[in-house]
C-alpha cells in the first residue's frame, strides 16, 4: 500500500479549485434553476426608494426564491442594483432568479387589464369592474363623485360621467378606484385637447351632446347627421326628446322606452327638460365628440330607427310619423 501526501502548495490550490466549482455550481443552481413547479404565486410591491434587502427578503417570503443573499449578490453582480423598477409585480416559484430580476429589470410589472366600451355610463362601468372582481360598484362611483379627486383633475362638475374615456387600460394590482379614474380622465384630456376648439359651446356642453349621440347612434357615418338633429333643435328650443335620457340612472339604454320612462320627472330626461341635461349620460369615443361639435348641414329635426341598424331622417312631423308606421309599427 502506498500513500500519496499532497503538498500544503498542492493542497491550497485544490482546496482553491474545490471551492470555484462548488460556488459555480451553486450559482448556476440559484440562477437557472427555480425552486418549484408553479405551485406559489407570490405579489411583491417594489415602491420607489426600496431597497434591495427589502425585495429579496419578500421574494423569499414568498417562496419564490431560495436564497434572499444569493439574489442580492446577483443583482449586484450584475450590476443591476440601480436598475431596478418600481411597481407591483407577480412571481411564480417556476421562475429562476434570474427570469425574476430581468422582469424587474425591465419593468414588466403585473396589472389588471379593464376596457371601457364607448358610451357606457359610469354606471355601467362600475358593474363592470365589480362583475370582473376589480372593485366594488359603489366603492368605484364614490370615487366618481369625490369632489376632491374632481378638482385634482380639473372637473369643476358634480361627477366624472362623461370623462371616463373610453379605452383599454392596465390597471396594476394594488391599484384602486382612484388610480384608474385618474387614467380615464387623463386620456380624456388627451383626446379632448387634440381637437379644435368650440365656441358655440362649453367642454361640459359638448361632452353631454357628445354623450347623447353615441347613445343614439348604432354606425359612426350617422353621427353627424344624428348630431344635426339635435343642433337643429337646440337651436329653436325645441326638446331634444332622446330616448336615452329618459332612463339614465335608472338602467342601461337598450334600444326601447315606455310611456312611464319618457313621463319620468328627471332633469336628465329630455322630454320633459328643454335643451341639453344637466351633464352627460355617458362616456363618448372621440367619434361622437367630433360629431358634436361638428353637425352635418341637414334641415332635419327627427329620426327614427330602422330594422338594420341605420336611422330614417325627417324635416317635419308628417314625414316621422310615417317613418314611424312603417319602421316601428
């Protein structure tokens, strides 16, 4: 039997080589390797001004990490320490550390995805946030009709029906109503100052016409024409009588009133109510409000639906009815 005794040299650099491949070894473990099978889904909020012990601490908490210090020291390794991005982000235990601090890198932060058809009322928006689990219906109007958030965002009116700008918008996770509100006004604004200015009417008048036509219309080549209807009786203060307005507040507009909806004693329904109500019925596309404010030319002063989605015009009573015979009765 023989034995071989390495020198304390041979020993060091081995002990050296040794210790290289274990760390490598580890390191490639912590950074391409995930600690699960997607089982854990971990919310982290990231605020600005956090640090990097706080977000690996609460990666680990999570379960989504295994390490918090090798992830510190990746990052810093990297040189990604003040690269980081703030928000609200969602991980998975089947993502590396490395898959984790790229999405952070990049900003790729998780957030709820919310449309708002055009003309749905605020109304209608908040059941729609409730029915997808966002928030609660009353909690999103409250917020509507907070005059302190109004004002923030420049809406001296007694709600932000109209100013919800219909659109798709990414909502983060721990986002509230607020926040959300905020971006449809936002947008608005946008929209809005991209366009002319009226002087025949306020914002808030053109807003509440606007709403009143993409309520009215089913295609948008009839929006002007709808829009010349409404100008034309505005103009002789004749009542607008528009069937939409009979019912807001009540339920959504589906095509069809009763006699007890038109007699209904509101300041929105414009049967009883000469000219424009008191605010908008719901929140138009930049197609109605390009409408409003810019009327075809006609001498029409009715309308009325006909089977195939478009409208039959008139310039006098005679004709309406008749137009009523034939497409409604």
């Amino acid at each position: 039997m023989s034995f071989v005794f390495l020198s304390p040299k041979n020993f060091f650099v081995n002990a050296v080589r040794l210790f290289l491949i274990t760390g490598i070894l580890w390191y490639v473990v912590c950074l391409f390797i995930s600690p699960g099978k997607g089982t854990i889904i971990c919310d982290v909020s990231f605020p600005p001004g956090t640090g990097i012990r706080s977000l690996a601490s609460d990666l680990k908490a999570g379960g989504v990490i295994r390490s918090s210090w090798h992830f510190m020291l990746l990052t810093r390794l990297r040189g990604d320490a003040h690269h980081l991005k703030a928000g609200d982000y969602r991980f998975s235990d089947d993502m590396t550390p490395d898959v984790i601090l790229r999405k952070i890198v990049a900003g790729e932060v998780d957030y709820h995805k919310f449309t708002l058809p055009e003309g749905y009322s605020m109304y209608q928006a908040a059941e729609l946030l409730e029915q997808k689990g966002y928030f609660k219906k009353e909690a999103f109007l409250e917020k509507c009709r907070d005059t302190e958030l109004l004002a923030r965002l420049g809406l001296n009116e007694s709600s932000a029906e109209g100013y919800l700008y219909p659109a798709t918008y990414n909502l983060s996770r721990n986002g509230g109503e607020e926040q959300l509100i905020e971006q449809m006004v936002e947008q608005f604004n946008k929209v809005y100052t991209s366009l002319p200015e009226d002087s025949r009417f306020t914002r808030h008048e053109i807003v509440t016409l606007a709403s009143i036509i993409e309520k009215e219309a089913v295609s948008v080549d009839e929006m002007q024409l709808i829009s010349s209807v409404f100008h034309n009786r505005l103009r002789i203060g004749m009542p607008l009588q528009s069937d939409p307005t009979a019912v807001y507040g009540i339920r959504a507009f589906s095509g069809k009133v009763s006699k007890s909806d038109i007699e209904r004693d509101s300041p929105y329904n414009t049967y009883r109510n000469k000219g424009l109500p008191p605010g908008p019925i719901g929140n138009p596309g930049i197609d109605a409000v390009t409408a409003a404010m810019n009327p075809a030319k006609s001498d029409f002063l009715y309308f009325v639906a006909r089977q195939d989605g478009t409208h039959q015009f008139s310039g006098n009573l005679a004709d309406h009815n008749r137009a009523v015979v034939r497409y409604l009765k």
